[in-house]
C-alpha cells in the first residue's frame, strides 16, 4: 500500500496516484490519493502525526543520513525494501 499524501491535479509523490482515488496496480499494490488527508485532520491530530513522523525519522537516522536496520524490531516492522531486496516481516530477507 501507498499513500501519497501530496496527490493533486498537478501531479503527486507517486506516479499512479489519482486525488480522491484508491487504485489498484497490475502488480497488487494498492495506491490512495489522499492529497486533501492533512487539511482534513483536525489541527491536533495533525500536530500529533506530525510529531510521529518527527520522531520516527529521527530515529531511523544517524548523522542526518537515513540508516535503516532489518534486525531492528521496530524498523523491521516497517522496512519495505532494503539494499535493493524485499524484506518480509520480521526484517528477514528473502
């Protein structure tokens, strides 16, 4: 799954992506245009996605470069790709 939170009808994050739509792709990825997603949360639930999102890159960095690491539990659990390999869950590789 995909979201791109930058869809709009001047383009996006992703190239599939269609503001307002969830599609699916021939290969079984579900991709959600959700352009309008942050002007739609109230102001709260904003400060506090964003504060997540803060704290999880801070996290997944060193030295201001993104150091991801499969055999972190955290990190395994939301590792996609790694290396140029598809990591499963559980941050083992394939």
């Amino acid at each position: 799954m995909v979201v791109d939170l930058a869809a709009s009808p001047l383009g996006g994050n992703v190239a599939a992506s269609v503001p307002g739509t969830t599609l699916v792709t021939g290969n079984g990825v579900t991709v959600i245009g959700a352009g309008e997603l942050p002007s739609a949360m109230p102001r709260a639930a904003s400060t506090a996605y964003s504060r997540n999102i803060a704290a999880l890159l801070t996290y997944l960095s060193r030295d201001g470069q993104l150091t991801p690491d499969p055999d972190d539990e955290i990190q395994a659990g939301i590792l996609v790709t790694h290396d140029g390999h598809v990591i499963r869950p559980g941050g083992s590789r394939p």
